[in-house]
C-alpha cells in the first residue's frame, strides 16, 4: 500500500518514471533484540518466512531494490550471528534470490481463500509463491502437476497437484506450457 500511495503522490505532481526502492526492510523482535522470544526458533522461522513474503512483494509492485535493513541488525533483525553464522532468514533471502532472480511479474494469486499468493515467469516457466494469511492450513488443488516444490530455504518438497499451504511460504515451478 506504501508503494501505491508513493506512486500516486508522485503522479499528482506529474513525476513519472521514477523508480523505487525499500531500504529498510526487517522484523522487529523486543526492545533489545537479546529477549527470550527474539532467539527462539519461532521468531528465527517468521523472519525467513518474512522474507520470502516481502521480497515477492518488492517484485510484484516493481521494486528496485529491497534491502535488508542490516547483516547484524538491530532488536533482532539480523541475518547472522554476532559470530557471522547464518540465521534461517539469510537462507531465506538467499533463496528468494535465486528463485526471483530474472522473473517477471504476472499477477497477484487471489483464487484461494486465506492464501496470498504472487505469480512470476521465469525461463519459460510459471514461478507461485503462496502462503496462509490466517494462520491456518489450507489444502489446495492445482492447476496441474508442479515440476518443483521448495520451501523458503530451498529445500525440496514433493511435488504434488495437491498441496497443503501454510503460513511457511512455498515456492511452486510448473512446467513449460
């Protein structure tokens, strides 16, 4: 919605052809980011879900850029460690990198109630990023059989023409048309 209203306050003042771009992209945990529930495997796993989820959004309104707010962060939002080990959301970033990599928005995933979803084109395939809005699991027939099913950190899940969608993002390849 940021984007949209950006846009259109640009438009009013005839500024076109003006691209945009996120700086400060990141989840908050704490006042600190030292608490208990900022170093839990939940919070870990909403920041990598996070994400997946924003940076296919970034995508889909034509964003530029997209940027982490910090390597370390702050009250939480890092990618690594103090020690500069890998948090599940810097596999989650890397891996929405290369999934979204020379895609190209096509459209917004709305035939699924409580699931948003993105589609995107990529090397002659249909590229979906969908997850559950509601907290709830979701069962939800496909078009047809996916060539490829990921999680948010790349690992491969079965493909099926049935699948099960939550609030973990998933990435879904079908096969050339």
């Amino acid at each position: 919605n940021k984007v949209r209203f950006l846009r259109s306050v640009l438009e009013a003042y005839g500024v076109r052809d003006k691209y945009l771009l996120n700086t400060e992209l990141g989840i908050l945990c704490g006042s600190s980011g030292e608490e208990a529930q900022c170093q839990e495997e939940a919070f870990q796993l909403t920041k990598a879900h996070y994400v997946a989820a924003a940076n296919a959004a970034a995508a889909a309104e034509g964003l530029r850029a997209n940027v982490w707010y910090s390597l370390l962060g702050w009250r939480g939002t890092g990618l690594v460690t103090g020690g500069l080990q890998p948090l599940p959301a810097y596999d989650a970033l890397r891996f929405s990198a290369r999934m979204l990599t020379g895609a190209a928005y096509v459209g917004a995933l709305e035939q699924f109630e409580g699931v948003r979803g993105y589609e995107f084109a990529r090397d002659g395939q249909r590229l979906w990023l969908l997850w559950a809005l509601d907290g709830a699991e979701h069962t939800l027939d496909l078009p047809v059989l996916p060539s490829e099913v990921y999680d948010v950190f790349g690992g491969v899940l079965e493909p099926a023409q049935t699948l099960t969608i939550s609030v973990a993002p998933v990435y879904i390849v079908f096969p050339p048309e």
